[in-house]
C-alpha cells in the first residue's frame, strides 16, 4: 500500500494562531487526498477532499475559510488551520486512496493539535 | 439511524481467544467493505479490503460481508496482545466518499 507521512505529529498552539499540517504521499503519486478529524473514543469525519491542483470539495458543516486546504503536487497536500481556537483541538489526520481505488485509503500516522 | 453502527466496546479477552467484531449499515447501496486497526494516537491501518458479499481470509484474520443482512464481520484467531487497538468498519458505495464506523476498543490480556 501507499506510505504516507505527516508532519508535524503533534503541535501545540496559542488561541487565534495558525497551524499548518503538511501530508505527503512518500512512494505514490496522488491526484487526490483526504483529511479527516477524530475526537477522542469518536470515529473519523471527513473534513474535505483534496484535489491536486484545484480546490478542495469540504464536507457539509466545515468552514473553507477556517480549514484552508492546499494541495499543489502529487506528492503534497497541506491543511492550515486559521485562527485556531481551543475547540479546534483534534486528531488530524490524512489519507490518500489506493491502486484498488479511492475505498482503499491509507492514512497518515496523524498530527495531534493541541489549542491553548 | 446512523449509516453504520459499530459497539464501542471495550471488548476485553484472554490471549489465544478467537475475537468477532461486527457492523451493521443501513445503505445497501455500500459495496466495498474495509477493516481498519487503530494503535492510540496513531493513524488507521488497512487489514482488510472486500468487494460485495463473501469471506476473505489473511492470516489470522477473516472478514465477512453478508449484504442480505447489511452486516459485516471481522474475525481474529490467536489472539494476542499486539491486537490490542481499535477496530473501525468502514465501507463506500463507490467513488470518494467512505464512512466509518465508531470503531472497537479491543483489549488482548496475556
């Protein structure tokens, strides 16, 4: 299956910074990627599709303007958390779909945000 | 109704136990159904991948899809205490969008 990587793994920020995530495809080239939220003992959420070279599509109830998605390369897509607040706090997390399809996802080790 | 139901657990068994973990979905249009092994604080692992109904064995692990009764399943034989994490059910119509279960906390005791 494809590697993905993540970085950073956790980060901790003041309230009303940003943050960036980055989300690299290491051995796969990917036209699209995923980006999902998980709270804590909860499931993943999908936030949005990332499409290389075009917009994100965001899934109903997250703000575009708030969630900033970024996906200039194959091999690159990035998510900029605006103005982080403490609610904001999650598991993000990023994923790209397989040779059998976009069901087949593999994922990221994930990046802990932490907002103070 | 959610579109995939999954217990929470915590399910907590003895090494060596053979382990069921299921789900159920309410969408029949769902044909391909996946497996997904979650360490704390760590990104999903695929396990397992199934297209329509039917088992799939690898290894000590088997999954089963019976769409006449949207259920699903997930077997582990020999378990052991590296299975320890949580198991998410996931399945997709086709195309992007994939839903995933709440996921089940497994605790193997040695």
């Amino acid at each position: 299956g494809a590697v993905v990587s993540q970085h950073p793994s956790w980060v901790i920020c003041k309230s009303g910074t940003s943050v960036k995530i980055e989300c690299r495809s290491l051995d796969f080239q990917a036209t699209t990627m995923f980006w999902y939220r998980q709270f804590p003992k909860q499931s993943l959420m999908l936030m949005a599709t990332s499409n290389e070279g075009s917009k994100a599509t965001y899934e109903q109830g997250v703000e575009k303007d708030k969630f900033l998605i970024n996906h200039a390369s194959l091999t690159l897509s990035t998510l900029t958390v605006t103005s982080a607040h403490p609610e904001d706090s999650s598991f993000y997390i990023c994923s790209v779909g397989g040779l059998a399809g976009y069901n087949e996802q593999f994922f990221g080790p994930g990046t802990r945000l932490t907002v103070l | 109704q959610k579109e995939v139901e999954q217990d929470p657990g915590p399910l907590s068994v003895p090494e060596g136990a053979i382990v069921s973990l299921n789900c159920t979905y309410s969408n029949s249009a769902f044909q391909y159904f996946m497996w997904y092994r979650q360490y704390s604080r760590k990104g999903p692992e695929l396990l397992m991948y199934t297209y329509s109904s039917g088992n799939k064995e690898d290894g000590r692990f088997t999954a089963q899809v019976d769409k006449s009764s949207k259920y699903i399943s997930l077997f582990i034989r020999d378990s052991q205490p590296s299975d320890s994490a949580t198991y998410l059910c996931a399945m997709s119509a086709g195309g992007f969008k994939t839903i995933f279960g709440a996921g089940t906390r497994l605790f193997v005791k040695a």
